[in-house]
C-alpha cells in the first residue's frame, strides 16, 4: 500500500481512528500524571596522580589516571560504595536497590567521574550525589594504597565539584510521553483503518466501485444541501433556480445528461429506468434532476413517477399528485394526454405523477400497456422513469425490459458490495442493459435523504414473481377505489383545476 492509500483509509474511518488515538493519548497522560516525580543530581570526581617536578613522570601519571578512571566506573557501582553511602547517610534501602539509582560515566580521554543519583526529591538527589562520590573517593584510597600514608604516583579521586540542586524533575517527562504516545496512537489508528478498509464492504469512491463492480460509473453526485427537500431548494432540483445552477451538484447532473446523451451514437438512448440497490440511496433525487437537466436540451422529457408503492418524484415539481396518474393510464380510464402534467418553469418536461394505488404494481408495470406507453413517449422525447429499489420489490426490474436501459444508484459510504452485486443480478437475470452507476453522496455527509421505504416494502422482499400483496393504504385510499369516481378516479373527476391547467396540449 502506498502512502495515499493508508490517507483514504484514514480519511474513510476517521472516526473510529481518532478514537483509538484519543484513548492512547489519554491513557499516556493518565500514566504520566501517576508516575512519581524523579529528580536528578551530579557530582563530578577528578582522577589524579598527585605532583610531579619531571615531564616523563608526569605523562606516564597521566595515562595512569586515564586508564585507571576506566576502572573506577566499576568501583563506583560495587556494592561496597553503596554500603558506605547508606552507612554515612542513614538511608533505610539495600546496596543493590542503591546501585539500581547511581549512573557513573567517564568521559573518553578524560580524567573524569560524573556520577549522577536519582531520588524523590531534589535535596535527597543532591545529598546521595555528594555522598557518593566522596564514598568512591574512599573507596579507591583502600584499593590503591590500603596502607597510609599514600605514597606520590597512586592514582586517587579527588571530588572537584558538588552536585546542584535539581530544579525539575528528570521523570516522567510529559512531552517525551506525550511524543510516544502520539506515535503509538498514531501507528495503532492506522493499523485499524487498514484493517477496517480491507474488511469494509461499503462502497466509496468511483474508481474502486468500478473495480469491484465491474460497471462503469458514469456519474458522481456530491452530497450538497441543494438536494434536500425540507432545505426550501425547490424540492431537491438542483439545475433551477439561481442559487443552485451553478451548484456543483448542478454540474455533476449535466455531466450525466451529457454522459448519456453520448453514450450510443448509433442506437440513442431515450427511454431510462433510474433505480437503487436499497431505499434511501436518492434515486428519485438522480431521476428529477436528470429530467431537469434534459429539459434545458429543448428536447421533449417526459418522467414517470414508476414508483407506484411510495411515489415521489412527481411531488418534487409541484404538480398536482391526488389525482390520475399512470395507474390511470394504463388501466385505460384517461388518455395519456389528461394524465401528463408541465411543471411551472420547465418548456419542454412534463410528468406523469404515479396516480391512484395499484393492487399488484409489478403486474401492471410489467404489462403490454406500460410497454406501449414507453415505446409511444421514447418517439417523442426523452423517456425517465423513477422505480422503485431493486432489493425489496421486483417492479424496477419488470419496468428495466421495456426501456433501453437502466441506472443503478447507489449512495457513497451505505451501499454494501454485495448489495450492489444482487440488483445487477436482478436486472441481468432479465437481460437488461445496465447504462452505468451514479455514486450519490460522494462528499462528506450533510444530510440523510430517504423516503421511509421500510413500513411500505414490507411483506415484498421475499417476491419476486409478482405476487406480491397490495400495500397497506389508509382510509382515505379505502373510500376512493381504484376504478371509482371522486378525487382519484374517474376521467372526469380525476383532476383539478390546477393539473387541468397544466395537461399536455
């Protein structure tokens, strides 16, 4: 892995990794601030062979303290130094425990011998210091000349500077603390985030999902407020209106229109299917904006809110959603023509909203009449329909059959691979053209945009032959049946003013 790698899986699990090296950083601290305070004094000795009147003598009494300061490193840690210590200082530990305090240095070409004493306090530090280098002093008078007087020549320690005293301790060391900790917290958060990459079956980034899907991504979406539909940005559209054209989400929507418009030069797409793996991953976000962009083409667009279970693509421009529909349509109760609706703004788009509740919505996405639908629109125009998710119902992959191809939203950081994999299964498996994926939500996260699909969907996830029962509808779907007059049926009833107002001329 390189060095950009280890950055994305940081960058995509940050937060379990700042975690990891917040607990490092504070368990370090909490060790610090437990450890005793230590403080540190030095005494130096100077190894001497007494006067000399000639120069040879003094050279050779020179080397002898040289290579005999060598030696008095050992004596300085013996144990009979320390004794002598504890005996002139009255201290209440063991030679060896004494030893484990005392470090003894003898500098290279020198004469010299630092002794440095670590104790608990500043003035115990300074005491011990002092106490024992005379103590060294002491004992190497009884090695070199046992008996006195000491005759010119024998090497012999003489203390030449007393220990100061300590201003601060020596340990713990908050900042060389705080750096281990840093590095260890550091090294352990990567490891997890390399170790939670490796694991994650989340999908991400656009050029890894096409390695691991095998499918071209042909859009990106970034998550942007704009899309959000309780942030007043007219209903999630995000390539209207002045505040949000230039959006970058403005712009990754035109791409994919361009993306599309391109895609076969021969054979024309014109007739889509825009769906997801799972609820809440945006596609009804990608097939109104992907509608709005086509629009400013000046060609002829029209969407199908296909989502007959929890329609809401229709809603998103403002157009009249209580009245006839596709249901309506396709049933044969009203001419397409009094079911297409012009949103107010948009030349060249219309909508055909979902209509009244259907029974059985894959039966009648999947019949002669839907396919006649499509092929009449695609010879007009741009044909987009918005279906529902692959995973829970069967409709988006009865609707893919009759169009010239699909789009397979997923959302950026949620969608899982296998996820993913089972919806392109669903549509292979019927020999559908899968056009390419739009990553949704690209960006870091600024919003959750869902449509609640979990209490509609249930009892559907296990069908898939088209059996699946009738959604729970509330008591106002009770009183107006499906084929009954009213608000919601009937040719004559079935809009108001305003959908009159705006029916296909």
């Amino acid at each position: 892995m390189g060095i950009q790698d280890y950055l994305r899986a940081l960058r995509s699990h940050w937060i379990g990794s700042l975690a990891i090296l917040a607990a490092v950083l504070i368990a370090v601290a909490a060790y610090t601030v437990t450890q005793p305070k230590v403080y540190a004094a030095n005494a130096t000795g100077f190894v001497g062979t007494g006067e000399s009147d000639n120069p040879a003598l003094g050279s050779i009494n020179d080397q002898l303290a040289k290579s005999r300061a060598t030696s008095y490193v050992d004596i300085a840690k013996s144990r009979a130094t320390a004794q002598q210590v504890i005996d002139d200082l009255g201290l209440r530990e063991s030679p060896a425990s004494l030893v484990g305090k005392v470090e003894v240095s003898q500098p290279v070409e020198t004469v010299l011998l630092k002794i440095t004493v670590r104790a608990s306090t500043p003035e115990e530090a300074q005491r011990q210091a002092d106490a024992y280098i005379a103590a060294v002093a002491d004992q190497v008078k009884l090695i070199e000349s046992p008996n006195a007087p000491t005759p010119d020549g024998t090497p012999r320690v003489v203390p030449i500077e007393s220990a100061e005293l300590p201003g601060a301790p020596v340990s713990p060391d908050p900042i060389m603390n705080g750096a281990l900790g840093f590095t260890l917290g550091l090294i352990l958060a990567t490891a997890y985030a390399v170790v939670r990459q490796q694991f994650d079956r989340r999908l991400r980034r656009p050029d890894e999902i096409e390695k691991r899907v095998g499918h071209s991504v042909v859009a990106a979406i970034p998550a942007a407020p704009v899309l959000e539909h309780d942030r007043g940005y007219e209903g999630g559209i995000a390539v209207r209106g002045a505040r949000t054209a230039n959006s970058p989400a403005a712009e990754a929507f035109r791409k994919l229109r361009t993306n599309l418009t391109y895609m076969r030069v021969d054979n024309p797409v014109r007739s889509i299917v825009v769906t997801s793996a799972r609820p809440g991953d945006g596609k009804s976000t990608v097939a109104v904006n992907l509608a709005a962009a086509l629009d400013s083409t000046g060609a002829p667009v029209v969407l199908i809110d296909g989502d007959l279970r929890r329609p809401s693509a229709a809603s998103a421009f403002g157009v009249d959603t209580t009245g006839v529909g596709l249901t309506s349509v396709l049933a044969g109760l009203v001419p397409l023509e009094d079911a297409l609706q012009r949103p107010e703004g948009f030349h060249n788009l219309q909508v055909l909203p979902a209509g009244p509740p259907a029974p059985i919505p894959s039966e009648l996405l999947g019949s002669r009449a839907m396919r006649e639908l499509v092929k009449k629109l695609r010879g007009q125009g741009y044909v987009i329909i918005d279906a529902p998710p692959l995973l829970p119902v069967t409709d988006a992959a009865v609707l893919s059959v009759a169009v010239d191809g699909t789009l397979l939203v997923l959302s950026s950081g949620k969608t899982l691979d296998t996820e993913i994999q089972q919806a392109i299964d669903s549509l292979e498996t019927v020999n559908s053209e899968i056009l390419g994926l739009v990553v949704n939500r690209v960006s870091k996260k600024t919003g959750v945009y869902g449509y609640g699909y979990g209490d509609m969907y249930d009892g559907y996830v296990t069908e898939d032959d088209g059996s699946a029962p009738a959604p729970r509808q509330s008591r106002r779907d009770d009183r107006d049946d499906y084929r009954g007059g009213g608000r919601r049926g009937g040719r004559g009833g079935g809009k108001s003013r305003r959908s009159r107002r705006r029916q296909y001329a």
